[in-house]
C-alpha cells in the first residue's frame, strides 16, 4: 500500500519548526533629527517598536503565519498614539479621522485594502479579513465598514482616536492655509516636548515578516496626512504602491510622500526590480527610493520602504533625515533605529 501524503512526516515537521523567521518594521520616516528629540522621547519610539517588533516575532516562533505576525505588529501601533495609525492618526480638514490600510500574502498574491473608514479601531485586521473571506480586494469608506459589521467588527466613536497633539498640528496647518492638495507632512511645534522629532514625518506604519513556511507578507496602516481634504487617498491601502508581497522576490512596505509612491508604483517597483533586473533585495530597494523616487518631478518623493526577502535579506533604505524602523533577522539578532547615522 501507497504511503498518504496527506500528513507531514515528523523529520518535515522538525525541519519546518527549525527554518529561519524574520521581521522588519517601521514608523514612519521623514525629517526626524537627534538634535530635535530629547533622550526621553528618543526611548518612547525605541520602546514603542521593540513591542511592535516582540508581538510579531513572537507569531512567528511559535509557528504562526506571516500575515499573523504583520498583523500583531501593526495592530501594535495603530493602538499606540505615538503613530499616525488608528489612535492617534492625523486629522483631517473637515476635523475627522480616516483610515487607510492593506496587507498582502506573498505565497497567494491574494491581498486586502481598505480606505476612509472612521470606526474601525484595528484597520489592519480589516484588511486581513477583506483579503481572506471577501471577493475584493479593497473597500472604501463606508462600503468598508458595512463590510465590517457583517463580519463582526465592533465600531469605535470616531472620537477614540483623536488626540490633543494631532488637533493642535491641524489647526497650524489650516492657519498656514489650505494644504489638502499634497501629501504634506505632519505639522510640527518645535516649542512642544510632544511634538520634537516629528517636524515633516510621514508616520505610517508597516511590517513585513517570513515565516516557517517560507511564506512571506507584507502590511501597511496610516491616519494619512495632516487636514487632507477632497476624499484624498494616499499610497498605503494600494497594493503595488504602498505594500507588495510576493515569495518568489520579496515583501514591501512604503511610507513616504504617497503621491510619488502611487506614480512610481513603489513596492512593485522593488520586486520587479529583483524579478526582471536580478538585482538582490538591498539593490532593488535602494535604487528605488534614492534614484527613482527622488527624479519624479517637480520636487521628487521623500520617505523610505521596508523590504525582506524568502532567505531572511532586510532592506530599510530612506532618502530622509530618518525613519523609525527596526527589526529580528534570521540569526535572532534585533535592532531598532531611528536617524540615519545609525
């Protein structure tokens, strides 16, 4: 009698348990300077994506999926009010709160998306759950949450992720005049200790993680830009600009100018690069964003990425004064930073 094939033997489920894992995430990149960031508040961000990066390492080692593990860490940080993701996202000009985010699976190309909701406290695990139980691939607004409630979502007050910081920043931004035209970076009070290290951050966040499997995901949420107006969609709830996932290249999430990241399809740009060019993970990743990007006219796209590929290679490049990042390659070394002489 034929041996099934249905069941894992136990040398393939030990070989399965040993392979590497490995995360990389970040916060948001932008004009984040030493100078401008007390030894107090310096710790706050470090702290802050250490948890991130434990909550989706931590899905990894014990077995789970890489869409798990980029969930558990972005979720981190849209329940942090140190990003601009969920609590603590950046209002908008007509003093809201909307939402954008997406994730895809790199061992299916399958992939979720979502943009404009209010009331959605955890917009990463809608995403997730467009991805897996719905035809589409993104919803918007309120299409979105009615999607939302009928797969068991509990709703949150819009008020749930306003903050005192993100109301003042909109305020500056409508006394500076009307600014919902570009992706313009948050607005920045250099006299507000909260507010140091924040001048032009683009503060998104993102991860992307390789499971046991070899499976690789990618995932990105953001609050969008300060006093957006007009219904404005940035990159990160589009697959291909702001997050991209495929096993065979790599995973990429993308935080920056999201015009220019939208234009130049930025996360595929990466894979593409690495899939038709042979370039590795690091090569791709760097000519995008410090060649490609900084040449769109008319003032070139500001930010960085985040990208890993199936062997465990960790791309971060940025093309500004910083990006809060980190991550746990496969050899189970960490690392967190901040500015770009780290």
């Amino acid at each position: 009698m034929a041996q099934s094939t249905d069941a894992s033997s136990p040398d393939d489920a030990a070989s399965s348990a040993d392979a590497p894992v490995a995360i990389v995430i970040h916060g948001g990149a932008g004009t984040i300077r030493r100078a401008d960031m007390s030894a107090e508040q310096d710790s706050m961000y470090r702290a802050a994506l250490n948890r991130a990066l434990s909550a989706g390492h931590d899905v990894l080692t014990d077995g789970g999926t890489a869409v798990g593990a980029v969930v558990a860490a972005i979720t981190t940080m849209e329940d942090d009010a140190l990003f601009n993701a969920a609590k603590g996202a950046v209002f908008t000009s007509e003093n809201t709160v909307e939402l954008d985010a997406s994730i895809m699976d790199g061992g299916t190309r399958q992939a979720g998306a979502l943009t404009g909701v209010k009331h959605i406290r955890n917009p990463i695990e809608l995403a997730r759950t467009i991805m897996n139980e719905s035809v589409h691939v993104m919803l918007a607004q309120e299409g979105a949450e009615t999607f939302a409630r009928q797969q068991g979502f509990d709703m949150v007050e819009n008020e749930y992720f306003y903050t005192e910081r993100r109301r003042r920043a909109a305020e500056k931004a409508r006394e500076n005049g009307p600014t919902g035209d570009a992706n313009l970076p948050d607005s920045y009070d250099p006299e507000t200790a909260e507010d140091a290290g924040e001048r032009g951050t683009f503060g998104t966040v993102g991860a992307v993680a390789l499971d046991q499997d070899g499976n690789i995901a990618a995932g990105t949420s953001t609050g969008g830009t300060t006093n957006k107006r007009f219904g404005r969609i940035g990159d990160s709830p589009i697959i291909g600009a702001g997050t991209y996932a495929d096993n065979q290249t790599c995973g990429v999430s993308a935080t920056g100018h999201g015009e220019y990241f939208i234009r130049a399809a930025a996360a595929h740009s990466v894979a593409a690069r690495m899939k038709f060019a042979g370039m590795s993970v690091e090569e791709a990743a760097r000519v995008t964003v410090m060649d490609e990007l900084p040449a769109l006219p008319p003032d070139g796209g500001s930010g960085g990425v985040i990208a890993l590929d199936a062997d465990g290679n960790i791309a971060m490049p940025f093309n500004t004064q910083g990006m809060y990042r980190g991550y746990v390659d496969t050899d189970g070394n960490r690392a967190v930073m901040i500015y770009n002489d780290e």
